[in-house]
C-alpha cells in the first residue's frame, strides 16, 4: 500500500513553490500527498484569507490530476491545529497504511516547541525537505529523539507504519506568499507564481486586492 503523506501549511495563498515540492515528494516517495490547510496555525498570525476562500483556491489549483489531494479536517475542527491530534485521526482512518508527515527543514529544526511532539514517530514517519547545500541545525534534545530512526531506503517507508525519519533533497522554488499577498494588493499579476487555475475565476485572488 502507498503511504499516505500530509503537507500542511496556511497556503494563503496556495503557490507553485507548494505544489511542485508535494508533487516531487510524491515522486521521490512513491506516496499519495494531500495538502491540509491548517486552521488557526500555532506559530504563525492567522491568514488573511478564509478558510472558505483557501479551500477554494486549493481546490483550483489541485484540478486535472489525482495524487495530489485535498483534507480539510483541520479547518473543521475547532481551536489550534495541533499537527499531533490530525495523525492521530488519520492512524485511526488509515490502519496499517504508512503515514508521513512532510515538513521543511527549518520547521524541523524547531519541532521541540510543537504540541506533544514526541509522539510524532509513534503515529507516523517524517519526511524533511531540504534543500541542497543547505542544513539547519538541530538541537541536542531532536537529535536524541532521531538517533536511530534516520533511512535512505524509501522501500522502508512502505513496509513500515511509523518512526522513521528520512531527508528529501527537492528542488526549490523561492516563492513567498508574503510577496505574492504584496504584488495582489499593489494590483499588479503575479501570473506564473501562481497556479494557472487561480486565475480562471476573478474572485479567487479578491481577499488579497486592495
């Protein structure tokens, strides 16, 4: 069975640096990805589109293909998206099939400060996508908690449900929703930033024009 990998984010909104590094996890893994858009996210302000207006642009930008999906349980859910409740459900749902929780390196390195982030590997792998030439340094608590668990094999991934830690070299898209949120209020057209699809109706793009 292909483990099912979660990529999480705001995506406020969802860009082509999203998507092309879920589609080459997808690739490197062998895996089905859903993006899940994460609800009042604990480390970061609240996003300036809805959850509604997210959902719908997600939904734009995922049309025409099928091993990137959609999960909006997080959006549904009342309070902070604690990534550790969401695995837990998706584990009760999935079985036996391998779960992967796809994170960047930099978010990694400051997993300590998650919610009961220990009990990550108990319910699923960890993906790390880094970037080539670029290493983010891990505290001597993480790296004790990871001590052991490090694969290069992906066939690993798929025999197993959970513990393991693996590092995807992807290709990078130096993409900043910050900007793009910048350029649509200054009324300008960030055209190939963007999915092709969000721009097929006016309206999707609206929460961020001035």
């Amino acid at each position: 069975m292909k483990p099912l990998a979660i990529f999480g984010g705001t995506f406020d909104p969802v860009h082509l640096g999203h998507l092309s590094v879920a589609w080459e996890a997808a690739e490197l893994l062998d895996a089905d990805v859903c993006l899940m858009p994460a609800s009042v996210p604990p480390h970061r302000p609240p996003p300036m589109a809805s959850a509604a207006q997210r959902v719908a642009m997600l939904r734009a930008a995922l049309q025409g293909q099928s091993r990137l999906t959609l999960d909006t349980r997080e959006l549904e859910r009342s309070g902070p998206s604690y990534t550790i409740d969401t695995l837990i459900e998706l584990r009760a749902e999935q079985g036996d099939r391998p779960l992967l929780l796809l994170i960047g390196a930099d978010a990694f390195a400051g997993l300590p400060s998650w919610h009961r982030w220990r009990e990550l590997f108990e319910v699923a792998h960890v993906g790390v996508l880094s970037r080539p030439g670029v290493e983010a340094e891990l505290s001597d608590e993480l790296q004790h908690v990871i001590s052991g668990r490090r694969v290069e094999d992906v066939s690993v991934l798929h025999h197993t449900m959970a513990g393991k830690l693996i590092e995807l070299a992807v290709t990078p898209l130096e993409i900043s929703a910050t900007r793009i949120r910048e350029l649509l209020a200054e009324g300008r057209d960030p055209r190939y930033l963007l999915p092709a699809g969000l721009f097929d109706d006016p309206g999707l793009l609206a929460p961020y024009r001035s």
